[in-house]
C-alpha cells in the first residue's frame, strides 16, 4: 500500500505555539498535499508540494519534503483555536490520479 | 466559488436497502471519487472514475457500485446495504493529472451513512 502515514495521531498545543505533523509514505510520488478536516466536515486542500521541491511556505504553514527518507512535514506557527481539525497527508505516484490518504494527525489547540 | 455537492449531510437507512449516494460537480473536473472514511482508518477509495461511463474499483469496491452517466455527476450505489457500511462517505474530484501535474482533490461535506 502506498498509504501515507501521519505521526503523530494526536497532538495537543496551547495556542500561539507551533505544530508539527510528520507523514511517511512508502513508494515514489509525483505530489505529496496536506488537507485540513472540520470535525464531521468535507477536506480542503492546504498545499501541495511536488517531488521536486524540498520547502514550500503558505501563510502560517511550512511544508517540508525528503524524497529520500519519504517523509514530510507540516508546521503550522503561531497556532490559534480555529486551527483545531485533523490533518492529513496525500500521495500520488507519478502518472496517476488517484490519492492516497493517511490516518491523519488531530489537532487541538487549547486557547 | 468552486463546489463538489453531496445530496445529502445525514442519511439512516435500513438493512438490505438500496442506498444512492449522489455528488455534484461544477468545474467541469473529468476525475471522481468516493471514498469512506472511519476513524483510526484514514480515507479509503471505494471508486473512481477519469470520465463519463467510465469507472474503476478502488481499494475497498465490495458492496459498492457506481454510475457516471454525465460528466457533473457521480453516484455511489449500496446494492444492499450492511451495518459494516455505516461510515462517512466523501466525494471528490480533480482535474486530470497529464493536464495541470496538480492532483488537487476537492472534497463535497461528506455523507454520514448509518445503517442500522
């Protein structure tokens, strides 16, 4: 399986810290993307960065990228409540179009 | 304001019913999706679909089937639906990948199924 994994499964900050989310996943992939889950909500897409890339910033979030440890990861700085959801790591192989997700990593930042 | 819209947020159905679960697009995406997700188990994709009339088994197809008859919409169909299908169901869709190498998936509000 390709499933991309998320570590940790739960983490719990005070707000105005910073948050980390690590993924691994396990084949070569064209795209990594992390998106953001409201509790009993769709996901949206927060930022995708290709094979290529090794840092990508948008707004408050930094994604990191190791093609040859096959990780990445999210951090989200200066953190607030409304940043509470559960995040999750996308992968695609090259040439595909399908997605696979991870288990996700559930934020809670406390106010 | 781009939308992929599930019919419907909550659904109860019986056991051995036929269930239908539509989805909407309006970006004219070719790519569609179902997956369900439960918690501790992430998304799994059940089907999909790269354009009209087609479609392709994802990981988890037993119990499922669908219909892309027309490019906005496609239907996840419960043949006969069980208590072990009772999860969120989200939709989908994408762009194709050779066309903008960007597998960006948006996702409809989802469908919490329960089957009792």
């Amino acid at each position: 399986s390709q499933q991309g994994e998320e570590d940790p499964q739960a983490l719990s900050i005070q707000e105005g810290e910073n948050a980390t989310m690590n993924c691994s996943y396990k084949t070569s992939i064209n795209n990594l993307q992390w998106y953001r889950q409201n509790s009993g909500r769709g996901l949206v897409h927060l930022i995708l960065i290709r094979s290529n890339e090794r840092e990508k910033h948008s707004g408050r979030l930094r994604v990191t990228l190791d093609t040859s440890k096959k990780s990445s990861s999210l951090l989200i700085t200066a953190s607030r409540a409304a940043d509470t959801a559960s995040y999750f790591c996308a992968t695609d192989k090259t040439g595909a179009n399908n997605l696979f997700f991870g288990t996700g990593t559930r934020l809670t930042v406390i106010p | 304001d781009v939308k992929v819209t599930q019919s419907s947020r909550y659904l109860v159905k019986r056991t051995g019913e036929k269930v239908f679960l539509e989805c909407v697009q309006d970006m004219d995406h070719e790519n569609m999706f179902w997956y369900r997700q439960d918690p501790g188990l992430g998304l799994r994709l059940i089907y999909f679909s790269y354009d009209v009339k087609m479609k392709e088994k994802g990981d988890i197809p037993e119990g499922y089937s669908v219909s892309r008859e027309k490019k906005e919409r496609f239907s996840l169909i419960l043949e006969s639906a069980s208590t072990n299908q009772t999860s969120m169901y989200l939709c989908a869709s994408s762009k194709p990948v050779l066309e903008t190498m960007n597998t960006e998936a948006f996702f409809g509000q989802g469908t919490r199924l329960t089957v009792v």
